[in-house]
C-alpha cells in the first residue's frame, strides 16, 4: 500500500528532490562544457589551418647538379626513337625528352638518351638509371601496382593491330582464323591477343620472338602469317621491309593502348613537371604557338592563356621549380604537340600516320588530346 506524503513533511521532501536536481544539473553542465572543448579539439568536421606541402622534386635536384637528363628510350623503333645516319637520336618520343630538358635545363640538348629493351625499362627507373621513361609504353593498371612507376600523362593513343602481306588478300582480321601469328613475349600484345582469339572463338599459332626485334625478324621470314603489335610499332616495321608496299595494316584495331611518360614512384613533384610539361606542348598547339611564333607571341598576345603558358604572366614556372619561361623554352626547343607530330610521325614523316584519335579535343574531327589547364 503506498502513503501519500502531505504537509510540512511533503514540502520538505519536494525541497530535497529540487536542491539535488539543481547539483546535477551544474554538475551536468561543466561535464557537458569540458566534452564540447575536447569535441571542438578533435571534431573532423571542424576546420583546421593546415600548410601546403613544400614542392620539392629530388629528381629535378638530381638533374640540375648533374646538368643532364636521362631519358629512357626505345633501342630503335623509326619514328618515335632512333638514330639517323650521325648517330643523333631523332623521333616522336626523343623529341619529348628534349622539350623535357629545355624546360628543366633550359637546354634541349642535355639529354642523354638511354635505349632500353622491354625487360629493361621499368627496371632502370627503379634504380634511378634514368629520369624519365619515353618509350612507347602503355599506362596500364598492373605497371602502377607491381613495377613501382607512375605514369604523367598520354602524348600518343594507339591499339594493337595486325600487319600481314598483301598477297594473303585479307580484309579483315578474322579472316586470321588458324593463322600463325608473330607477337613479343611477355608483352600486353601477348596478352591482347590471346584475348581477342579466345573471345571469338577463333584459333591461331602463336609464333614468340624473345624481343621485339625477334618478333619482327620472324614476320620477315614468312615464319608467321601476321605480325601483331601497336599500330604505329606496324606502321614502323612496314618502313624497314624490304617492299614496304606489299605489307598491310588491316583495319581491325583489338585493344586501347595509351602511350605516355613514366617516372618512378615515390616523386610526385617530378611527376608533376613531367605531366605539365606534356600539356604545355599540348596546350601550345591549340592555342596556335609554333616553335616559330613563341617569341613573338609572348611579346604582342593579348590573349591571358598565351601570356601565362609563355611566361609573360603569372609565377607558373617558379611553383614548379623552374624558371617563368620553361614552357616557351620547351616549345621553342621541338615545336608544339601537332609539330612533333607531323614531323616524326605523321604526314610529314615516313610513317604517314594520321591524326585520328591523337588530334586536339576541338578539331574536325575531334580526337582525345586535351591539354590540361595550365593557371
């Protein structure tokens, strides 16, 4: 049975209860204000002035004090690497690597160009052998997880395609069904192939050169019905046969391959002078700077983006640990993307290989080359 409190006895209890609430409740409250300080202190919502990260390259430190860069590239692929008849290195890639030295050394003839075999070329940028891989080589997932490179961009789209005789008479590749086929081992063209046969159902020898030299030896032994490799490694094999016209590049087009520099991981400021460097040349071509030109350009264009990828505007250079004029240093060293193109590559060349997808994002018709802004 419960008894109901009256009285004087009842206030005094209502008094009690109301004092303890009240002690409770400041208690309550200077617990409440200390979480709210440490929840301030630690709350990831919360705002904190932070300092940007100092960008500071120990490759371009390197670089400087040796006076020289060291480009890795292929050991001789006609026009993207290789020696003319004076022992120069000429082509699509070595370009780059000197429009990389003029923008770092304000020289494009401090390079010193180190050709390199497939199973070479991941390995001599691990070990700092070179600076910068400039040697036709695709930006694939497995490279950035297992070889310890990162790559800074892409200056040639390509795929994987077939190069056979004329007097086979075929149209398309598959018509390759039971044919011999000569490919690089333990290249992605291996991989690319096996791919594409399997996933038509279609059967092929596979005839494997240790290199890439092997692979084209056996194609011009008749060993092998095809060669496959990148587009334009076919367009320059064609060149070193002996009937370059009785060979042809059929149509069919098997996998994606974007070419690009590498560098070795763990520099991300030098991946970034790479990469901006690329899209200088690249940036310089759409907004119509020729090696020609840049000079004058910098002098009379009105024009904001011209004036701060020339160096006329803006600290540009200078965030990047170089001097306000690389970018026009790099243009006037080799030209702008669509030159060094034409030049070594393209219609100008013995190559004769059309723009496609390496044209600029705003040409007609369009390709994917799109340089990234530079502000």
């Amino acid at each position: 049975m419960r008894v109901q409190a009256t009285g004087q006895g009842a206030r005094r209890g209502v008094a009690v209860a109301l004092a303890v609430a009240l002690g409770l409740t400041v208690a309550a409250c200077g617990r409440g204000e200390s979480r709210t300080e440490a929840e301030v202190d630690t709350d990831p919502a919360v705002p904190t002035p932070t300092v940007a990260p100092g960008f500071a390259s120990p490759t371009l430190a390197a670089i400087k004090r040796r006076g020289r860069l060291n480009c890795g590239v292929h050991e001789g692929l006609v026009g993207f690497a290789y020696t003319d008849n004076r022992g120069e290195w000429r082509g699509f890639d070595a370009d780059f690597c000197r429009a990389l030295a003029a923008a770092v050394l304000g020289d494009a003839d401090a390079v010193r160009f180190v050709p390199l075999t497939n199973a070479q070329r991941f390995e001599a940028l691990r070990s700092g052998r070179v600076d910068v891989l400039w040697r036709s080589t695709s930006w694939i997932l497995s490279r950035e997880a297992r070889e310890g490179v990162r790559f800074a961009g892409v200056n040639y789209y390509d795929g994987q395609g077939f190069l056979v005789r004329r007097s086979l008479d075929l149209a398309t590749a598959a018509e390759l069904n039971g044919a011999r086929v000569c490919v690089q081992r333990a290249s992605t063209s291996e991989l690319n192939l096996a791919d594409w046969f399997r996933s038509r159902g279609l059967e092929y020898t596979l005839v494997v050169g240790a290199n890439e030299e092997a692979a084209r030896a056996s194609y011009a032994r008749e060993d092998c019905d095809a060669l496959s490799a990148d587009i334009s490694t076919l367009a320059s094999v064609r060149t070193t046969l002996s009937n370059p016209e009785q060979h042809a590049i059929l149509p069919d087009v098997i996998s994606k391959e974007p070419l690009g520099p590498a560098v070795r991981q763990g520099d991300e400021a030098w991946t970034s002078i790479v990469r901006w460097t690329l899209n200088a040349v690249i940036l310089a071509e759409e907004l119509g700077v020729t090696r020609d030109n840049a000079a004058r350009m910098a002098e009379e264009s009105r024009n904001p983006a011209v004036r701060r990828l020339l160096g006329v505007e803006g600290e540009i250079g200078p965030m990047l640990g170089l001097r306000k004029d690389w970018a026009r240093a790099a243009i006037e060293a080799e030209g702008n993307y669509g030159e060094i193109f034409s030049r070594n590559v393209g219609t100008d060349s013995s190559l004769d290989l059309a723009r496609g997808l390496n044209a600029q994002w705003n040409a007609r018709p369009a390709g994917l080359i799109y340089a990234l802004p530079i502000r």
